[in-house]
DNA sequence: AGAAAATCTTGGTGCAGATCAACATTTTAT
DNA sequence: ATAAAATGTTGATCTGCACCAAGATTTTCT
C-alpha cells in the first residue's frame, strides 16, 4: 500500500505535523476496482473517502435518460462523492471506474474521528473542500456562458492528455454537447 | 447591530457552545451599502465574510461583454466571495448588492484566528462550506443536462418568490439564458 | 410629481448545435 | 486470434433559443 502520492499531495495543500500524518495515514486501506465498475450509488450515502493510486473516475448524475459527467479523478487526486460523504445525507450522484483502479479509502468513521481529534486534520479538510469549490465555481462559469466550440477549446488548453486517457463521449458529456459535436469539433482543430 | 439572524443560522447548522459563540459574535461589524454598489471587485482577494441582515446581493463573473450570475445571497444568509476569502487568492468573480443592504461582516484576521483558535468553529466553517459545494453541484447537474424551459420551471418551483425578488434579466443570466427567452417562458406558463 | 433610467414584452430572423442514421474504427472479452 | 461490443466519424435535417429591435411598462432618483 503506497502512501507516496497522497503524501504528496498532501503536503501541497498544507504540511501536517508529523503525529497527525501518521495518525492520518493509518486509517486508509487499499481497495482495487475493475474496469466500469460502479462504486457509489446515487441515493445512497457515501461511506468513504478515496485517493487514486491509479486509474480514472468519474462522478455523474442521470438526469431522465440522459448522463452529466460531474468531474474525473485520476491518478494522484482525490476522489468520492464529498459532499455526501462529509454531510453523510443521500448522494445524487454515481462514482465508477472507468479503468481498473488501485485506490486507497478511509472509512466516514475514522475520517470523523480525525477531524474531532486534530484540530489541523480538520483545518486541511476545510482548505481541500474550499478549493474544490473554487474549481467548481470555475466550470460553473464556462457552462453558464461559453459555446460548445468555446468550451471544447478551453479543455484543449488546460488539459489536453484527457484527449487520450478518457472516452470522448464522457468529454463531451462533462462539457454538456452532443459526443457527435464533440469529434466535429476536433476535426476542426486537428489539421 | 443584530446577531439574531446569524443565531439562528448558526445553529440551524451546528450549534456552538456558548464560549465560542462570544467570541464569534464579537468579531462582526455592521455596515450598510447602497443599491447598485460594487461590493468587491474580480481580482481582488475578498477581505471579509459577509452576513445578510437585509437585502439581496448577487454574485457574477464577467466572461468578454457577458455577465454569469454564479448565485444571489438574501436576508438571512452568508455572504462573499467564499473560496477568495478562504484562500485568500484573487477573486474571479464580482459582488454587488441588488437592493440596499444591511449586513454585517469579518475580516480575514479574525476569521483565521477564530478558526485557529477554536476546532468547533474550523468544523462549522468547513460545514458550511460542504453544504455550499453541495448546493452548487446540484445546479451544476441542472446546467449540464437541461433546456432553457426546464431549467425555467425548476426555478419557478424551487424558489417562486425570486420573480418578484430579482429583476428577470438577472434571473435569466442565472439560468444561463436570454432574458427574451425568460420573458417568453414566463408567458406561457402565467396562463 | 415628473423626468429619466432601467427593465420587460413581443415579433421576426438566423444559426449553433441537437438529433438521426449508417458506416468505420477501436477496444474488450474469450 | 476472433468475435462482439463499444466508441468514433460524417453527412443531412431540424429546432430551440440567441439575437435584434422597437415599443410598453415599471422603477428610481430629485
């Protein structure tokens, strides 16, 4: 079980006294998951927090007939449906694979029991979950006044290897157009 | 200056003992704005956390001439710019008040030293802010997968008393539609 | 109260992008 | 290795909604 990554990214987002990192580190356990396999339901409550050792993910909703791709995890990150983990109310949304991955979880639990006890455990929670929320509030902006063509371009420039490593059609779902907009749209920009 | 709308909010999401209740309530400072007034400006780091004893506000990012309205904030709620005042890094987006406005507010230096000196109010804050995130991924859902008319009869719905509240164009940028198009909505749905 | 500013309504037009469909290509499973 | 399933491509059509514009109405300021 590596706790490189995490220790990583923890240490980015804000240095943990060393108790605490030990203290922190001993409450995940490692869990591997098959390709398209789901891991949360939407509806029910989410009874983990994970961090991805490898593989991607995505959180999505089904809203009637039709899928939107919340956000993708990948290697290094984060990931679970936080605020239903956090409040432990329903999720309305789904977590799945869409690689085989090897992640690490903590039980909701222990993770409450962390932030009871150290007071800098809770204070790192808080920095993460706020800037998940700035994130948000970062798409939430393009979805309210880009075009598709927009959209598409801004995702070429910030994260170009998705392009690669995920579907197309879960892009397109993730910048809400149709999967036939989006491969036109590369034919555009291909040439 | 009031405190008992906040009380009342404050406990409605976790109750504070009373020692840190004082101290809390000792930190805000009452100011008013006027109709109209630029509050805090994108690109600047938001200063302090707001709460709404009167009046409504809205919060808007400026994309090229386009306005997005992220969210508006009334009588009985917190206000700012969350995640620049959390972080302390430039804001993105624009506050401004709709109508005049009585609130109160806390500098950054005292919200860091209560947060630090207090572990129930670092957990309340970071409560809050989980709800906050949750809010804001269901209207993302909404943003993703509707049309103009969903989005529009959703509105209606959740929150009907917002018609008479807010001047529709700012609805409409809420919506992520035209403010024609809000117009000719509400026409068919008034019969 | 009256003038000025802001907002709302309504009709007409155009186009970005959804939808449909058939085929090509890639990936996965056995 | 091969079949089967999933994903991607491309063209043709159709439509929801943005855009424009002019007049009606409401709200705000002095």
């Amino acid at each position: 079980m590596s706790l490189e990554l995490l220790r990583k990214l923890a240490n980015s987002m804000m240095p943990l006294p060393n108790h605490e990192w030990e203290a922190l580190a001993a409450c995940w356990h490692p869990v591997q998951f098959k390709r398209k396999e789901v891991i949360t339901v939407a509806g029910e409550v989410e009874k983990y927090l994970y961090f991805v050792n490898a593989g991607v993910q995505r959180l999505f909703c089904l809203e009637g007939d039709k899928e939107a791709t919340l956000l993708f995890t990948y290697t290094g990150s984060f990931s679970g449906i936080m605020d239903s983990f956090q409040l432990q109310q329903p999720s309305s949304a789904y977590l799945e694979t869409l690689t085989a991955s090897d992640m690490l979880r903590m039980s909701y639990t222990d993770f409450d029991r962390l932030t009871l006890q150290y007071p800098t455990i809770e204070r790192w929670v808080r920095l993460g979950t706020v800037a998940a929320l700035s994130g948000l509030l970062e798409r939430h902006k393009e979805l309210l006044s880009f075009t598709a063509e927009q959209k598409f371009r801004k995702l070429l420039t910030r994260s170009p290897h998705v392009l690669q490593l995920i579907p197309h059609k879960y892009l397109a779902s993730y910048l809400g157009i149709d999967p036939a907009t989006f491969s036109k749209l590369l034919g555009t920009v291909k040439l």
